[in-house]
C-alpha cells in the first residue's frame, strides 16, 4: 500500500469533511473513466466539489493551491468507478449524457483507489474492489471517504440490519385492500397480515405470497419464490402491464 494513504492524512480529511474547507484533490493516477467518449488516463487527477467531481485530467494539481485543496498523492494507484455501466465502457450507451457512474465533471464521486500493481486493467480493478476490499486504498462515496486502507472510516454509512431480512409484518398502510385492473382479469387482495392473494381470469389464488409497502413502491414475494413490485401513482398501483384500481 501507498505510504500516502497513512491515518494521519485519513485523520485530516475526515476534520475537513464537516465543513469542506478543502476540496480533495487525488493526484497522479492511472483513471478508468468509464466514459464512452473520452479514453483512460495515464496519469490525471480528480477535484471534488461537495458530492460531486469538479474536474477531471492532468495539470489539476497545478492549481491545488489556488484552490486550497487537500492533496492525496495516488502515484502508483489506479482509479475506477465503483458504480460500473458496462454499457458506458462498451460505448453503448445512445446519449453519453446517460453515461452512469462516468468519473466525468458534474457526475456524482463514486470511485475506489486501488495499486496499480494489483490491477493492470479497469476489469481487475473493480475485480479487487469486490474480492479484496481490504487491499483497497480508499473508497469514496458521493464525495466522502468511506473506505481508508480495508476500512470503513466514520464516515461510512450505519449498515442495514438485515437480521429480520424477509421477515413479514402485518401492514398498516392504507393501500392494503382489494386492487383490480382495468379488463377485470386480475384481482389483487393486499390484507393485513402482509399477505397478497390473486385472482386471474377467474383462477382463484393463481399467485399468493408475502409483500412490503415502502412508501409508494410494493414488493412482492411469491410463495413459489420469485420476486416482483409495483407502484403506486396518484392512488393507482402500476403493477408489470397492469394497472389496478382500488375497489
């Protein structure tokens, strides 16, 4: 690892990322933009704003004085998006503009810092980032340094609790009911105990299982074990090619 990426240089960025007096300023990379448009970087930099990549390409940390910026050397590293659009990279994408995770100016920053040495091209790079977390530099996350050296830093996001993951609980929201679509066909009964039970060209219960109501989304777990979801739109539930009406 990068004698650069030491706690006491973590230690100053985590100070810095309350009020962001200094924008942060990775230097010297090797950076797999994922941009259809403009090709990898031998040697560049990234400025960040607050959440977002302000400038992207070498000759930036000629001005990091000017901009007061806090430094970090990646001499060595290699630089890659953490949010992959495989299409981006393979130039398929129709408008570059839809150009997801692109380390481009004005995109969110999302991006692991990783060695060189461990990584020769972008695909071994995001290999590392999910099979050897702890061998990654940093990672940052909408502008905030999230991962420091294999760890989450303090300014990591509070994991889910997952322990009651799948867990049905009875619903108390006021979609529960009975929904049918627009040509009688399907008749969906959203009940109480967190359970849905529908009714399809007149085959009672063709498809029963479990569902959770976050907000105006619905998920579905079917009994035979697939998923689904649908939505709700100004008091409709838009549900595959369906569109269900409240009874």
């Amino acid at each position: 690892m990068s004698n650069t990426f030491t706690p006491e240089l973590l230690e100053r960025i985590m100070e810095n990322s309350t009020d962001y007096t200094q924008p942060l300023l990775f230097t010297r990379a090797r950076i797999h933009l994922f941009d259809s448009l403009v090709g990898d970087m031998e040697s560049g930099d990234i400025l960040l704003g607050p959440g977002f990549i302000v400038g992207t390409g070498p000759g930036i940390e000629t001005a990091a004085g000017d901009d007061n910026a806090l430094v970090i050397d990646c001499t060595g590293m290699v630089i890659v998006p953490v949010i992959v659009d495989a299409r981006a990279a393979l130039g398929l994408n129709a408008e570059r503009s839809s150009d997801l995770g692109s380390l481009w100016p004005g995109n969110a920053a999302n991006f692991a810092v990783v060695p060189a040495e461990l990584a020769p091209d972008a695909a071994s790079a995001v290999a590392l980032i999910l099979g050897q977390p702890e061998s990654v530099a940093a990672i940052v996350v909408d502008g905030a340094v999230v991962h420091w050296n294999g760890e989450c830093t303090t300014a990591a996001p509070t994991r889910p609790d997952t322990s009651r993951s799948g867990v049905v609980a009875p619903s108390a929201s006021p979609y529960v009911g009975m929904w049918i679509d627009e040509d009688d066909f399907l008749y969906q009964e959203l009940t109480a105990d967190g359970r849905y039970d529908e009714t399809r060209g007149g085959r009672p219960h063709a498809f029963q299982g479990s569902f959770w109501i976050d907000g105006d989304r619905i998920d579905y777990l079917d009994d035979l074990g697939f998923w689904a979801f649908g939505e709700f739109i100004n008091g409709v539930l838009h549900h595959g090619p369906y569109i269900l009406h409240r009874r």
